[in-house]
C-alpha cells in the first residue's frame, strides 16, 4: 500500500501494514523515516515517555484575547512538538555535515536539524486513524471498543510500519466520569483585568489518562517483552500516552452527532 503524503516539505514513504505483529511499546528506540528531496531521512527516538507526553500538552498553547475590534486568537501546537523533539530524539541519518561527524556530535544539536524537518517528524510520532467508523444506532451493553490503527516506527527498511485494528476495551463511563471528561475539556481561566483579559485553555491531558486508568478492561494489538500486553496494571504502566488520551476520548465523543442538514421536515 502506497501513500504519499506531502507533510511540510518531507513525504510519506510507502508504509508497511502488520495486523499479525503485536505493537512492541516496550521498544527502546522509534525509527520515523520519509523522504525529503529525493532522500531518505531517518529521525531515531529514543521510548516517547508519559513525561514526555505530559510536557507536549502542556506546551500547546491556547489563548482567546479580547481587542479592540474583536477577538485574537492563538493556537499553538507546533512549538510544543519541537519541545519532545528536542527531548526525546537520539540521532538522525540522511544528512551530512562539513567534517564527517555525526549530527548530534555538533555544538548546536538537535537545533542544528532543519525545522521543517523535526515537525513532521513528530506528527508521524502521533499518527493515529480510527479503524471503524462507530455504529452509533446499535446500542451494547458491558465494555466498549474503541479502535484505532497505528503509524509506529520502521519496520523493513524504508518502509514504516502501520499496526492495524488496536483495540482498547473500556468500562461504560458513569456520569462521574462524564463529568470529569467534561470538566477538563471545558475548563479554561482569565489572566489580566478585565480591560485586557487573556481567556487561556489549559491542557486535559493529565485528566485524560486519569479516566483512562480509571476505565480501561483491556486491550489488543500490543506488546511487552515480545508478549501481548495483559492485565490492567501492566496496560497502566506501559501504554503509551498518547494512546491513552486518544483511546479514552472516543468514549466521551461530544460531536459528529447529527448530520449537518439537522431534522429536516418533508
């Protein structure tokens, strides 16, 4: 399967599918690889950790500032991926320097990588596609399902690996937990007076994997140690971050509810 996608100048390699395979979380490096020019450039992560994902929310930025005219807005997610880049990257392959040495061997690394370059690299990071499109009018009762599939890391060489069909199982929410979820995606404060107030959103990310440690049953698709991932307290500890906050959202979807035209009379 080849899908080509431009992301800022670097383009998608033709990717790897692996339903079979488990997802190995435990990996102590992450290989994102595209190419860029003609070439292929490797970006090597070391494990993305809940740290790592924790500063990541925290880093985005969302301000609401009342002008004269109107209203500002910033909404900033970039700089934020720069920060795990910046944290989380080992070494890099593809590009060259004046003496030979390696990339992370001169003065200004990791700065030293072209920027557009870093980006994507990131977003392939957290490249996550729901499988399935909800049945919404078939109700069930007991865990729910909620699957996505996974960009990951290379697998043969030049190809990324895409991990098909993970499946999170979760507890039915309560309306405790409704309330929680609603609470932080909602919450926001004030900064300044009321002349020239700053409406800031902070980030849900610490709420979210606290709902999902709450709720989660059970999962498919992932590795530990060569082995599927089994029992809640090892899928708490292991699952990554980012798959936590993506995975226990869908549960809590709050849009796409009612089709665009609305109840419409004949």
């Amino acid at each position: 399967m080849e899908d080509v996608n431009s992301v800022s100048n670097p383009q998608e390699i033709p990717r790897q599918e692996s339903s079979p395979e488990l997802l190995p979380l435990d990996a102590r490096e992450r290989v994102i690889v595209f190419r860029s020019g003609g070439r292929i450039c490797r970006h090597i992560f070391r494990r993305i950790t809940a740290s790592d994902w924790e500063t990541f929310f925290a880093h985005i930025v969302a301000e609401f500032r009342e002008e004269k005219n109107g209203f500002a807005q910033v909404v900033d997610t970039d700089f934020a991926k720069l920060v795990v880049y910046n944290r989380a990257i080992l070494r890099v392959e593809g590009y060259d320097t004046p003496d030979g040495s390696e990339p992370n061997k001169l003065p200004d690394w990791p700065e030293c990588i072209p920027q557009e370059h870093r980006l994507p690299a990131v977003e392939f990071l957290m490249r996550l596609n729901q499988s399935e499109v909800q049945n919404r009018f078939t109700l069930e009762t007991g865990s729910k399902r909620v699957r996505f599939d996974a960009m990951w890391s290379e697998g043969e060489p030049g190809r990324m690996t895409e991990y098909l069909g993970l499946v999170h199982k979760f507890a039915t929410p309560k309306a405790g937990h409704r309330q929680k979820f609603l609470k932080a995606k909602n919450r926001s404060f004030i900064a300044g007076g009321s002349r020239n107030s700053t409406t800031i959103i902070p980030s849900a990310y610490p709420s979210l994997v606290k709902l999902y440690d709450e709720l989660i049953e059970g999962v498919e698709g992932y590795s530990v140690s060569g082995r599927p991932l089994d029992g809640r307290d090892e899928i708490i500890r292991e699952m990554d971050g980012f798959h936590k906050s993506v995975g226990v959202s869908r549960p809590f979807q709050t849009t796409g509810g009612v089709d665009p035209d609305g109840a419409t009379s004949e």
